[in-house]
C-alpha cells in the first residue's frame, strides 16, 4: 500500500484549507466503516486523509423551522435521540437499523449520505423525510435538497474542496408521522434489499396534506416517488389511496438482479413497504406517529 498522508484538522477553517489544497486526491475520514474497509481490501486508497473529529460536528438540535443534524454524528447518537424519536422517528428508526452496534457507535450521518449506497438506511430516512444538507467550502456555503444530492451509484453533487457538514430536517407537527422499514436476508446487520420512508401529515378530518414516499435499493439512485405523493395530496388517506401510491412507486422504481434479491421480488416487497410505512406514518394501524 502506498503511503497516504494523515491530516488532523483542529478547526473547520482548517479542514477548508487542506480541502481546497489537496482537491480530490483527500479523503474525508468521520466513523472510517466505509474508507477504512476501502482501504484495507484495495478498493479505494486516498492520497491523503482529512479527519474530522474534531470539528464539532456532532450535535442534534432544534433550532427554529429545522432539526440540525451534524455530519459527523454517530448512528448511535441518532438512533437514541429523544429528539429524532419524538419528531424525525423514521431517521432515528433508520440509525438503528444500520449494521450492529458496533458499527453504529463509529458510522456517521453524514458519511452514510455521502457513500451514495442506494441503499443506505439513513439516506433513505433522510430523502422521505424531506431532508437537505449544508455543503461548506472556504469559499462559503451551500445547501442542496437530499433528493438533488445524488448522481449515482457512489456519486454526488460535493465539488472538490467542499465538506458536508449539516443535515436538517423539518420536525413532524401535530397530525404527522414518519415511517421506516427495510427488509434484508437477515434479521441484523444486513444491507437493504428494499427498503422504504413514507411522511404523512393529515388534518382533523383524515384529509392527506402532506405526503413523502422515498424507496432505496430499487434504482441507481435513492428515489422519491413524487408521481405517488400527489395522489395522496388533498384527498381522504384512505387504504384505497394507500394501495393505489403503493401501486405507482411499483411502476416507477428501476431494481436489478443482484445478489441481494431479484427484480420481481423487488417489486412485490415495495408494495408491501410502501403500504405499510404509509399506514404507520399516518397511524392507519393503531401504531405511534
């Protein structure tokens, strides 16, 4: 292996600095599940790493209209917020469902956002959840909705020199919940072979007022099924019209054959998420929302 240099930036400025130096050739190092593993099996090695763990990035707080999510905190971290819990349950629901517990107590937020997995827990909880991200720069400050974030398979909008350092997400309100499920070959510590989010805000009277539907693992990239969230818009949440969503997101996701599963299980296993994160979120099956 190639000798990689090792930067241990004390401050964000800093960290800026070696970004906008270095470009491409520097790696972004937070929990290390992902680089490190690159690394070890030759898939990937950086000519040099910038670790951000001292850039007080992990945080989680409410702050006005948004929950600000720093990049660097830790799945655990997320997965025991009483915060999340109480008003983005499906990210906190996603954080725990991540690999096991020890790798949840180093996997970052962010980093699970910028590995560009379609199939990522977080990023999925994130993209139905209606989250965008805070991309930093020495030269200042962007933000980018999740569902703008993604390119492709292992590919984003971060520009060389840039560092994603903020998630935020809208709270759930009276009369709206969130919903994760994933289905995998195993009960833990598995990747996704499909795995869903749906958001639901109802009025008094059961009329939809708000609809989010995102499914992972079933393109090239994370997908948010808007053609499905307008039907749900303005019209009675009823089982028909949660039936019918499911039945759109089937016509509209792209899977593959892969070792994880089959197309047409694929299918038959998004109507079946579908439908049931969208009871839950709209607390159709008695559940908490």
């Amino acid at each position: 292996m190639k000798d990689v240099q090792y930067f241990v930036p004390a401050t964000l400025d800093e960290a800026l600095q070696l970004l906008d130096k270095y470009g491409a050739g520097l790696s972004v190092l937070a929990g290390g599940t992902d680089l490190v593993r690159d690394m070890n099996l030759e898939f990937k090695i950086p000519d040099g790493i910038l670790w951000i763990g001292k850039l007080a990035l992990e945080y989680i707080v409410e702050d006005g209209d948004f929950i600000r999510i720093g990049a660097a905190t830790r799945m655990q971290t997320a997965a025991n917020s009483g915060l999340l819990q109480k008003k983005a349950s499906a990210v906190a629901r996603a954080a725990g469902k991540l690999a096991s517990p020890p790798v949840r107590s180093l996997a970052t937020l962010g980093g699970n956002l910028c590995t560009a997995s379609p199939a990522a827990d977080c990023g999925c909880a994130l993209l139905g959840m209606g989250a965008e991200v805070q991309l930093t720069s020495k030269n200042g400050q962007r933000i980018v909705p999740l569902e703008a974030f993604y390119l492709g398979p292992n590919s984003t909008v971060i520009q060389p020199g840039e560092l994603m350092t903020e998630i935020r997400v809208r709270p759930q309100v009276d009369g709206e919940g969130s919903a994760y499920e994933k289905i995998g070959r195993r009960q833990a510590m598995t990747l996704a072979v499909l795995n869903t989010t749906s958001r639901v805000k109802l009025d008094s009277n059961g009329k939809c007022l708000a609809a989010n539907i995102a499914v992972g693992a079933a393109a090239p990239t994370l997908l948010r099924i808007k053609t499905a969230e307008k039907l749900l818009v303005g019209q009675p949440f009823t089982e028909e019209a949660v039936q019918e969503a499911a039945n759109i997101a089937v016509q509209e996701i792209k899977p593959i054959d892969d070792v994880h599963g089959t197309i047409w299980y694929r299918r038959k296993v998004t109507r079946v998420l579908v439908e049931r994160t969208l009871r839950e979120a709209a607390n159709m099956n008695g559940g908490n929302n």
